[in-house]
C-alpha cells in the first residue's frame, strides 16, 4: 500500500495540505471580498427587494442539499482513503463529482430561467452580483469536480491516496462559501 | 509513514453531522415563512454560520489540523472585516464629513431647483 501521505513536509504538515490551506486562505479574501461588497451594496438598496424576491429559495436549497451531501461523500472517501482501501475513496469520490454535475445542471436551468425573464448580468447591480458570485463559485464547483476525476482515478488503483484528503478540503470549503452565499442571494430578500 | 500516523485520527460519526445539516437548511428555509424580519436574519445568517463552523470543524478537521492553519484562517477573515469596515461608509452613507456623493448631490439639487419653481410659482 502507498502511504497515505506523501513524505515531503513543511511547517509541520505534508506539503500537499499545507498549500491547500493556502490555497483557501487565498479564497477567503476573494469571496470574503466579494461577499462584504455585497452586503455593504445590498444594505445601502432597500430597493434592490424587488429583484431579490425573483430567486427561488427552494432551488437554491436544493442546491445546498446537494453540496452538503457531496461533502459528506468527499469526507468518508478520506475516512476510506485513511484505511488504505483505495477503491471506496474512489467511488465516494465519483459520488462526490455526480453532486457538482447535479449542482451545475441545476444552476443552469436556473439561470436558463432567469435570463428568460429578462433577469442579466447587466439588469442591475444586484443582477451583476448574483450572477459573479454564483458564477465563480460554480467555476470552483467545476473545477473542483474536474480534479476530483483525476484524484479518483489515482485512488481506485491505490495511488496517491493523500490527495483524497486535499481536494477534500478544498470541495468543503466550496461548500462553505455556498452556505453564506445561499442566505444571501435566496432567503435574506 | 510518519506521516500516516500524522493524517491517522478519530472520525466523528459524519452521517449524523450531515443530518444535522440538513436540518438546519431546513430550519434556515423556514425561517422567513414566519415574516419576522430578526428570525429571518438568525435563521439565515446565525444558522449559516453554524453549518460554516460545523463543516469546517467536523469535515475540514479544523479542530485536529495545526494550531497556525486556525490562525492563517482566521486572519483571513480579519482583513475581510478591515476591508468592510473601511469601505462601507464610501458605499452605505450618501455623505459625511466634507464629501457628498455626486448622485445624491445632483438628485437634491434637482430637487432644490423643482421646490424654487414650486414656490416661485
């Protein structure tokens, strides 16, 4: 069995999670950033309610049903990937990417919908936030969901079973970011 | 293997941390159904807060990790705080003290100019 950690380290840590780590210190400020503009804009437009009622609270909470259980698969794929059994970590994983295409697909239609209606990136400035936030943070889903594919494939064949554990921390963090971004954009209207 | 024994730890039961999850989503959905605009507030964002705390701490292993990784998070989000603090006022207020924004400088004389033709009138 390869170790599940690779043998290089700094700080403390195997090198691999230490640059996850700040891979999202990182992501904090540019959502952090982006967010506390929102909020700050959002505050000083009382008026911006007319736009905000237009979200649909029920597919936004389905949407955070969906990367709250695909956190779930990515952290019992690093339970499995920490017992050595590589062929779990990767199926859990895979379960892991079928929440990102299910969010991606809903975030579609959704937006599908949206821009039917007449609702655009350049509609109004609350328009112009929703669809920056959503849209990078569904970046990170795709992006996130496309490593998880490679870190897979290693861990079904007992390779690398480390990096099961470091897009882990990144997809959670995803995760974070769409439970503030959620309240936000879909309920706080 | 060092460093497996490092990675080695307790797993916390992540089913039951997921259930509850779900039922704070469900709790933070419910929330604005009752029309009151503080429950509003604590069901979104205290609850959000929660989920976030939860996630971190339980699924992230937060509370396992190096003491310095809490540290490097949490400054993050004290720059996020300075950043907010520092530009709030420029974009909330619509003036202050030697300065007024052009918009609202123009709409009021707008409406200067409109109450002088009322009363002129």
């Amino acid at each position: 069995m390869r170790p599940i950690a690779n043998t290089r380290s700094s700080a403390g840590m195997p090198t691999g999670r230490l640059a996850v780590w700040w891979v999202v210190a990182s992501e904090i400020v540019i959502f952090g950033g982006l967010l506390a503009s929102y909020v700050m804009q959002r505050l000083a437009h009382p008026e911006w309610t007319t736009q905000t009622a237009v979200t649909n609270v029920w597919i936004g909470g389905f949407n955070t049903f969906v990367l709250l259980t695909s956190s779930l698969s990515a952290v019992l794929a690093h339970q499995a990937a920490e017992h050595g059994d590589g062929k779990k970590a990767a199926k859990l994983l895979y379960y892991t990417c079928g929440g990102a295409v299910t969010f991606i697909c809903v975030k579609a239609f959704e937006w599908t919908t949206e821009i039917g209606h007449g609702y655009t990136l350049s509609s109004n400035t609350f328009w112009s936030f929703y669809y920056t936030a959503a849209g990078i943070h569904a970046l990170h889903v795709i992006g996130g969901g496309i490593i998880m594919l490679f870190v897979a494939a290693d861990a079904k064949k007992n390779l690398e079973l480390h990096r099961v554990e470091l897009i882990g921390i990144y997809w959670h963090f995803v995760d974070i970011v769409w439970i503030f971004l959620f309240p936000l954009l879909y309920i706080a209207k | 293997m060092a460093d497996h024994a490092a990675t080695a730890h307790e797993h916390p039961n992540y089913v039951k941390i997921w259930a509850i999850l779900l039922g704070l989503l469900c709790i933070s959905i419910a929330g604005p159904f009752l029309g009151i605009k503080v429950v509003t507030l604590i069901t979104a964002f205290g609850i959000a807060i929660v989920k976030a705390y939860m996630v971190a701490k339980n699924f992230m292993h937060l509370n396992i990790e190096r003491q310095y990784v809490v540290y490097l998070i949490l400054t993050m989000l004290v720059f996020v705080l300075l950043f907010f603090a520092g530009t709030s006022p420029d974009v909330m207020k619509w003036q202050g003290d030697n300065w007024v924004k052009p918009k609202v400088e123009q709409a009021s004389s707008h409406v200067t100019h409109h109450d002088a033709a009322h009363h002129a009138e």
